[in-house]
C-alpha cells in the first residue's frame, strides 16, 4: 500500500464548451466501466500540469498545452488505503481537434455533448466537475482561469487560484 498518491484528471473541451473528452475506464475496478476524465499517476520529478500534457497525450493521442488546474482533492481512506491528492485540469481546443482524439490504450476515449454527460454511466463525481470546470470564468486574453472561487468550498493559491476540497472516506 503505497502512503500518498497523487493523480491528475483533465477535461478538454471544444471552445465553446459544447463537447468534452472522457475516457471509459477498465481500472481501477470501481471505475471499470463507467467514464471519467483522461488522467492517471503522476511520475516522480513530474508537476502536475506535465502530467496531465503527458497522460492527454499518452491516451488520447493528442498533445494539448493550455491546461488550467481548476480544482485539488486530497482524499483519505483510513484503513484501507493511504491519501490521495487529484489535481483536476480543463483545457479548449478547437473542435476538430478534440475529434481527432483517439483510443491509444485498452481504455476507450469519447468525446460526448456535455448535456448528455447526466445521461452516461459515469463516475459519480463527473456530474459536478464537468459543470464546475465549463462554469470557471475565463481571462480571455490569456486563457486563464480567473479567481473566481465558490466561497463554500474555499481555495488554495497555486500558480492560479483553486478550488480546494478534502475528504475523509469513512
């Protein structure tokens, strides 16, 4: 059992926010099946955002730079397992770019109409980030996430503000 992990999740979508691109997971097994965001572990000596350049690229055979972290959350499972750290990234490209997204690994990628995420078998928190990263006010002339944070849930300042979340499994 290894202490502390840590992963990054990222959500690409077109520009106008109208499609995104998910994968359908095989592992772990309480995800076989259902979809959720490109993402995976997070290599030693590697940041977060070279992670997830790297995992978009690696399952989806496309290489996207304008990752924008939006959220992190540090998860802990007393007992069965150590904490968890998930960075969660968005991204824009052009549509036909997010099209020619392709199944590189044993995990099927989708890119699906963002409405009809409520329709998909997915992992459940997919139904609030989909939304929370489409929803992030955007600094148009550079691309950024602004500052914009929901006040309940709080933040943490990073290279751009983000929405922080910690969550014990009992």
């Amino acid at each position: 059992m290894e202490d502390h992990i840590e992963y990054v999740v990222g959500f690409a979508f077109d520009d106008d926010a109208d499609f995104v691109c998910l994968i359908k997971k095989a592992k772990p097994a309480w995800q076989a099946g259902l979809m959720n965001g490109v993402g995976g572990k997070i290599e030693p000596g590697e940041s977060p955002r070279e992670a997830m350049i790297r995992e978009f690229r690696e399952e989806t055979g496309l290489r996207c730079d304008n990752w924008n972290l939006f959220m992190e959350l540090q998860a802990y499972n007393p007992g069965v397992s150590g904490s968890a750290r998930v960075y969660f990234f968005e991204a824009r490209m052009k549509i036909q770019e997010l099209l020619g997204a392709s199944t590189t690994t044993d995990e099927q990628v989708c890119v699906v109409s963002v409405p009809n995420i409520r329709y998909c078998e997915c992992v459940p928190n997919l139904r609030w980030l989909v939304p929370m990263a489409v929803g992030m006010p955007r600094d148009r002339s550079s691309g950024r996430v602004s500052s914009f944070l929901a006040a309940e849930i709080g933040c943490v300042a990073k290279a751009a503000p983000v929405q922080s979340l910690e969550l014990e499994i009992a």
